[in-house]
C-alpha cells in the first residue's frame, strides 16, 4: 500500500511539474493544446510559425506539433492562420502593371505527371503570366522541377528578381521555393517527410497554398489526384481535401478551383525525368499527344482561364486552349522559358542532342497475353526511383535518363507484339529487377475493365 501511494505521489509531483514546466514553455504548451484536441489562435500559429523560421523552435518540437496535427485536424480558422504564417514567413510577391491576370496550377502528385510543364506554356500563350514555384519528387512522385533538370543547363533557382524579370519577359517561368519565399514551409516540409505526416491534409493545405499564395496570384486551379499512385487513394478523402484548399484559398483572396482526376494508372505515356521532358517536347511540337495528357490539360487550363477573365465559360476556355497548342504558341512559350532559365535555345528541335539516353534501353513484354485490368501506380513510381529517377531522402541524387516508357494503359490488350514497357535503366541488374517488379504491378485478364472518366469531381 505504501509504495501504491508513493508511487501517485511521485506521479502527481510530475504532473505538476510538468504543468510548471508548460507554462513556461509557451511552444510546448500550444503542442500539448493541439495533442489534446483544443484551438488553437492565429496568434498562437504566427508565433510558432515564426519560431520555425528564426530555428527558435526545434525539429523535434516541430515533428511532434505535425503529428499532432495529423491525428487532431485543424479547423478552417486553424488553416488559415497557418497558410497566411507560413506565406509571410518570406516575401509575397506582387506584379503591377502586368496586362493579363497572374494564374498557377497545382498537383498533390503522381506518376508521369507532367501536366504542369504543358499547362504553363499554354496559359501563358493566352496572354496570362505564371509565375510556377514547383516542387522535387519524393516517395514515388516525380518532381517538375526534377524534369526541368534533366535539360542541360537549365536553372531552377534564379532569384526573385530574375524570376520576376523571367515571368514579365516570357508570361511563364518555373522555379525552385528559395528562402525567400515561404522559409517556414521548406523547414516544416522536411520535418514532414521524415515523420510520416506528409498526408496531413491542413500540412497539405497551409504547405501548398502557403507557396501559391506567395507568388500573388489572381486565380489558383487544383488538381487533385486519387487512386493507387496518389498521395491520397480514396475518392471522398480526396473531394474533401480539394473543398478545403478552395475554402481556404477564397478566404485569403485568391479565386480558386479543383479538379479530382484518377491516377489509378499513369498519367502519360512516360515516367522519368529526361523522358517525360522528351514526352512534353512531342506533345508541344504536335508529334503525338497522349489522350490521358490532353483531355487533363485542356480541363485545367479551361477552368483557369475562365478563373482569370479571359474566356466566358470553360468550352471557350478549352478551344483557346486547343488553339495554343495546335498553333504552335505553346511550345514557342516552353522554348523560350527554356533557353530564358539558361536552356539549349534549340530544345524543341533537336530534343535528342540534349536528353541523354540510359545504358540499357530494352522492351518489357509480358509472360501471357490479355487485357490490362489493373496497375499498381504506386509501384510503378517506385521502379522509377529504384532506378535512381527519384529520391527517397532529399540529398538522394537522379540520374535523368533512367525511366519507363510505352507504358500500357488500363483496357490495352497485351500480346507478344506489343509490350508492357521500355525499361530505361543503368545497368543489366537494375532493368531485371525493374522488370520483375513492373510484372508484378500489371495485371492482365481476359476482358478489358469498363472505362473509368478522368476527371471525377469539379469543386468550386
């Protein structure tokens, strides 16, 4: 009995301490809120924001606030504050006498997306200026900005004043987050990955819009991915996170729309960094333009340009759109982005004299015959990164040139003729490890899955 009553005395004597201990520790006190389910106040975030950035705050204080978070959720006033914190955390751009309104778009990431590299050109041929602060891969997305390095000489990261410049000279540039933009965010980000809490939807939120925010925009469109090679696999998950990123999004003054689109197989045709740009390339020069790409493309492009003024409704929106491409405007607007960031001027023209081949470049074809019934993306992504395309820690270094290409796709028969892929790898051993695993990922049957729209969802 004396040592049970010993024992809730040492355990009352602690708790008071530790209660000691919290009030006088306001970040340890606003964790401890946040783990116990209470509100937090725009005051509260701000000054933990603000900890993040001058590094009064520790990774571990901040691991422990994103998980946190994670279980607990935020309400809208919570993400909000948080968005706002983290886009003051460094400058915020803003862009007068501009003649045309400044949009972006946004994916929460896949494979073979690389509707970002064709939407910009597009929407800055229509007389808009896109100022795109993209991302790298990690995990089994790729990255944009991982591509865009794929291209000789090519600069990510040229500086406020130069991205300004570079948005104002060609309507479009595409660029890395600097410690100027959003510092709090590139800190908590890396905390995130690490610490499983990536898939937080208000992290996501306050992470992506906290950077679009930043760059002074005029209207803002979402493409939200569900399915086996998302972030976010369920449909209803998916919905919700791209209603709140709108409701946030308004609430801070920028127009904002979404699209839920499926990434239950790859997006394009390609997955890798040296030949997706390859892929852009053909599809912007008019050679061949994957049906998946298109129809995704002409659906963003149409609800941003509707977003800005400059088309009455989005069938509009979708014929200027068209028109871009099928003129040639758009890839004149991906040349000279190119060259303007430190680029080969003649990308478009001779592709191959800059996009470096793999070592082994060899066609996968499947041991039977059938239709494609299901792909596991997911798996996909990361024959992508085995490879050495991606990264599973950030200082991971890419080799460009591995990948896949002719990926088949859902409903595809499958024949002795026709192959599952074309491995691009470093090595023997690396394209048959590739190989097991894309066998693995691909199912075949007998009778093709019924066809599954695209674009499931339009939110705002």
């Amino acid at each position: 009995m004396f040592l049970f009553v010993e024992q809730v005395r040492l355990y009352q004597n602690a708790g008071v301490r530790n209660r000691q201990e919290t009030d006088m520790h306001p970040v340890k006190d606003l964790i401890h809120k946040k783990r116990d389910g209470a509100t937090l106040d725009s005051g509260e975030i701000a000054a933990f924001v603000a900890g993040i950035s001058d590094d009064s705050i520790t990774d571990a204080q901040i691991a422990a606030f994103a998980m946190a978070t994670w279980f607990r959720g935020m309400s809208v006033e919570e993400q909000m504050a948080l968005t706002l914190a983290m886009r003051d955390s460094g400058r915020v751009l803003q862009w007068p006498g501009l003649d045309g309104p400044v949009l972006d778009k946004h994916s929460t990431g896949g494979v073979g997306d690389l509707v970002s590299l064709i939407l910009g050109p597009v929407i800055a041929s229509c007389g808009a200026y896109v100022p795109m602060i993209s991302g790298r891969g990690l995990g089994h997305t790729g990255g944009t900005l991982d591509k865009l390095e794929s291209i000789p000489g090519f600069g990510a990261s040229p500086g406020i004043e130069c991205f300004q410049r570079l948005v104002r000279q060609h309507g479009l540039a595409i660029v890395g987050q600097s410690d100027e933009l959003v510092p709090a965010d590139r800190r908590m980000y890396a905390v995130r990955d690490v610490t499983a809490t990536v898939s937080s939807p208000p992290l996501m939120i306050s992470s992506i819009l906290s950077k679009k925010l930043a760059e002074g925009l005029d209207g803002l469109v979402m493409d939200i991915k569900f399915g086996s090679g998302a972030v976010i696999t369920d449909l209803q998950a998916a919905q919700h996170l791209g209603e709140e990123i709108c409701r946030v999004s308004r609430s801070a003054g920028v127009p904002c729309r979404a699209l839920v689109t499926n990434m239950d197989q790859p997006l394009a045709g390609s997955a890798g960094n040296g030949l997706e740009i390859l892929e852009v390339v053909r599809f912007l020069r008019g050679d061949a333009r994957n049906e998946r790409v298109l129809e995704v493309v002409l659906a963003l492009c149409a609800e941003l340009l509707q977003l800005g003024g400059m088309a009455g409704d989005l069938q509009q929106g979708r014929r200027l759109a068209q028109a871009a491409l099928d003129s040639g405007r758009a890839a004149e607007k991906f040349a000279r982005m190119v060259s303007g960031q430190g680029g080969p001027a003649d990308l478009l023209e001779r592709p191959h004299a800059y996009l470096r081949e793999a070592a082994v470049c060899r066609p996968l074809f499947a041991e039977g015959t059938g239709y494609v019934t299901a792909i596991d993306t997911r798996a996909v992504g990361m024959i992508v990164v085995e490879l050495g395309g991606g990264r599973q820690r950030a200082e991971d270094r890419i080799d460009p040139t591995v990948g896949l290409s002719g990926l088949s796709r859902l409903g595809q028969p499958v024949e002795a003729e026709r192959p599952l892929a074309v491995i691009h790898a470093a090595s023997e051993d690396d394209w048959e490890q590739a190989a097991a695993t894309l066998r693995r990922a691909v199912r075949l049957g007998p009778e093709p899955p019924p066809p599954m729209p695209l674009v499931h969802d339009r939110i705002g």
